[in-house]
C-alpha cells in the first residue's frame, strides 16, 4: 500500500513539473510545446487530489490547477469591448477548390479587413475575384504555397513583410484612423520553428506605430510564450471566445485566432475548401 501511494505521489510530483515547465517557453521552445497541455495536465492534478498525500504537495497541486486553468479557460467564454473594425481570417489551404464558396462567405461577412494565409500561385485568383470590395491588397510570398496577404475596403497606406514566413503587416486608413493590419502564419512548435517565426514576428510588430490588429494561423494556442511575446509586442488581448479551428486527427487544436488593443468577439466559420475554420471578430482599437 505505502508504495502505492509513494508512486502516486511521485506521479503527483511530475505532473506538478509539467504544469510549470509549460510556462517556461521563453527558456526553451520545446516547453511552449508542453503549454498545449496545460489545460488536460491541470485538470488531471485536480483528479490526483482525491489521493492521499502531505499538505505541501497538496497546496502546489492545487496552485498548479489554479495556474494552469486560470491562463486557459477564461479565453473560452465571453468577450470584451467591440466594434471598432471586423476582421475576417483564412488559412485558405494552398490546394483550395472551393474558392467560390469561400470568396462568397467573405463577402457575406461583411469584414472590414481580411486576413489570408497559405496563398498559393493556384488560389492567389481569389484575390482577384474580390478585388471589387477589397481593392486595396498586399501580399508576402515566401514560397509558391506560403504566401501572406491582407485586404482592406479601405486605402492602405504602407506595408511590412517580416524576413521569414511570419506575417505580413499593412496600415490601413479606416475610418477609425489609422491601424495597422498584420495577417500571421507561424510554424510548428518545437521541434519545428514556431519560436523562430514568432520571434520574427514579434519584431516586426514592435516597430509598427499606431493600433495594431493581428489575426491567422499561429500554429499554436493562444497562451503558447510566442504567441504572448507577440501580444506585449503590440499591447493586445485575443478575442474571445476561443474555440477550436483544426482537426489533428480527433485532436482539436486552437491554432487561428485575432488580436486587439481591445480584444473583441470572435465567431467561426466554415471550412471552404480548407483544413481550417475561418474566424470572423469584431474587435476593439482601444484598451
């Protein structure tokens, strides 16, 4: 029995580990990869509660479920102020044939902006077709299938692309003023090259003047350390609520979302064509 309840501490112990080492993404990336668990790793040290063990272990279980769900599920509900400018969001898959169905959801959303990722030679014709509400277009390509772009109903005033495959920024002249419009495309966590590209991204973002709006496919949730070195980059909060937007084999993964001074609502749309959802917010220009 003792031993029993030995390995059960020690379970308790590294899932404790866990927990903290996914915030530790700033020292080494491959902990940002862990931060994916962070919610399911919170959730089983609340299960091992219900063991037998010392009081201290106890209390830190209990802080690491705090932690962890406290930085995770409030992202899943609610929304904060609204209404400054809608944006709508695409990975569109670089093999897309259901551009049509696509293009007419984008327009029926009536987004202000549109940011689109995984811009191929072949779907880079949507673009075109929408030319007639969104005139004004800036596209970074870094390969003949990863290209970046934005779109705007509004003049856009000048525009960034980062050195690698991170994002692609355009000031637009709204209504509101001026803002700066970043579409986003990060790779994979660790061992792939999330960190790097975030980091290029983050760089980028720093130097923008002004509101900054960014929103795409980051490759990695929310609270990932690059996603939030990009978020204190430009001063922004993610519009809410998160949900999932690709499908990893029966794994749910929450890889595209907006970020604003304000945050925002966030709603979702269908595939079209693509592996992603869309994602369409209303989002908020001031704090």
């Amino acid at each position: 029995m003792r031993f029993l309840v030995l390995m059960m501490q020690a379970a308790a112990v590294c899932l404790l580990l866990a927990v903290l080492f996914g915030f530790a993404g700033r020292m080494h990336p491959a902990f940002d990869t862990l931060s994916l668990l962070r919610l399911p790793l919170a959730a089983l040290c609340l299960l091992v509660l219900v063991f037998p063990m010392g009081a201290r272990l106890r209390l830190m279980l209990a802080a690491a479920v705090m932690l962890g769900a406290g930085t995770t599920v409030p992202m899943f509900f609610g929304a904060q102020k609204v209404g400054d400018l809608r944006i709508y969001s695409k990975n569109m898959w670089f093999a897309n044939r259901e551009l049509e169905a696509l293009a007419s959801d984008i327009r029926a959303s009536g987004a202000d902006v549109v940011t689109l990722q995984e811009v191929s030679r072949a779907n880079r014709v949507m673009m075109a077709a929408l030319r007639d509400v969104y005139p004004h277009q800036h596209a970074c390509s870094f390969s003949g299938w990863s290209g970046i772009a934005v779109l705007s109903r509004d003049p856009i005033v000048q525009t960034v692309c980062s050195d690698r495959r991170a994002v692609a920024a355009a000031q637009v002249q709204t209504g509101q003023g001026l803002v700066w419009v970043a579409s986003v495309h990060l790779k994979w966590p660790f061992p792939y090259g999330n960190a790097r590209s975030g980091a290029a991204a983050a760089a980028v973002l720093a130097r923008l003047e002004g509101p900054v709006v960014m929103a795409g496919d980051f490759n990695i949730f929310p609270w990932a350390s690059s996603v939030q070195g990009m978020q204190q980059a430009a001063a922004l909060q993610v519009a809410q609520p998160v949900r999932p937007t690709f499908d990893l084999r029966g794994v749910p993964l929450l890889l595209d979302h907006v970020h604003a001074p304000g945050g925002g609502t966030a709603q979702y749309r269908g595939l079209f064509g693509s592996d992603h959802l869309g994602v369409l917010a209303d989002v908020s220009l001031t704090r």
